[in-house]
C-alpha cells in the first residue's frame, strides 16, 4: 500500500526518515498500532470504508468508553478522521499517517528481500548440480 502524502510531501516537520529514527507521529503511530484492536479498527476501515462507531464497536466484545479510547489514540495518531453526520460520528482511515513508518520499514524489506534472493541463488545452484 501506497501511503505517500499527496503531492510526495515528507511528513511533518519536514524530513523523511530512512533508517532508525522517526519523529514525534511516527512514534505515536507505532505506539497505536500495537494494540491488535486499533489494528482490526484500521482494517475494518480499510475494507469498509467509513464506518459510524456503533458499527466499528459491534465488531469488539469490550465497553463503549474502552472502544472510545481506542479511537481517540487513533485520531491522535492521525491515522484516522472523525467527521459528524447529524447524530452519527464517521471514522475514515487516514492512510497518509502511515508513511513515515512505511519510511522506517522499508529498509527492512529492502534487507529480506536481498537475503531470500541469495537464498533463491543458492537453491538455483543447487538445481544445477543434481544429477
């Protein structure tokens, strides 16, 4: 998934973070995905779409001020909006927030990606000498 701001914008504050640090979102959207529950949240919202919160809450067994709390660290994290319809608050998934983790992870890809191809290198030659 493609989370790059509009315009290849590097996040706030100005630079892109290739490697060990992230800023101040990224931290709080790391800390946000930690919780298998946003997790499932995001999800829901990436497959549905916008979605009131009575029906995001239906999908947890928990207190609607638990399910709450768990949206607010969304929101803070930017990595969801809540807009107001009449009574009914919508949650839409703010992809663009997970592009300095994106930024952070890559490296890491980059990294699995090159050790799985010496491994295909390996296996390949080793095709080669079987009789």
């Amino acid at each position: 998934m493609d989370v790059t701001p509009a315009g290849g914008a590097t996040p706030a504050g100005g630079t892109t973070h290739t490697g060990t640090a992230v800023g101040a979102r990224g931290e709080r959207v790391f800390a946000a995905l930690a919780s298998p529950v946003r997790r499932e949240v995001l999800r829901l919202l990436r497959e549905e779409g916008p979605r009131p919160v009575a029906e995001l809450a239906s999908h947890f067994a928990m207190a609607r001020p638990s399910f709450s709390e768990h949206l607010r660290v969304l929101r803070e994290a930017g990595l969801v909006s809540e807009t107001r319809a009449g009574r009914q608050r919508l949650y839409r998934l703010e992809a663009a927030a997970l592009y300095e983790v994106q930024e952070w992870l890559n490296p890491f890809e980059r990294f699995w990606r090159e050790k799985l191809g010496g491994l295909r290198d390996v296996l390949d030659a080793m095709e080669d000498d079987a009789p």
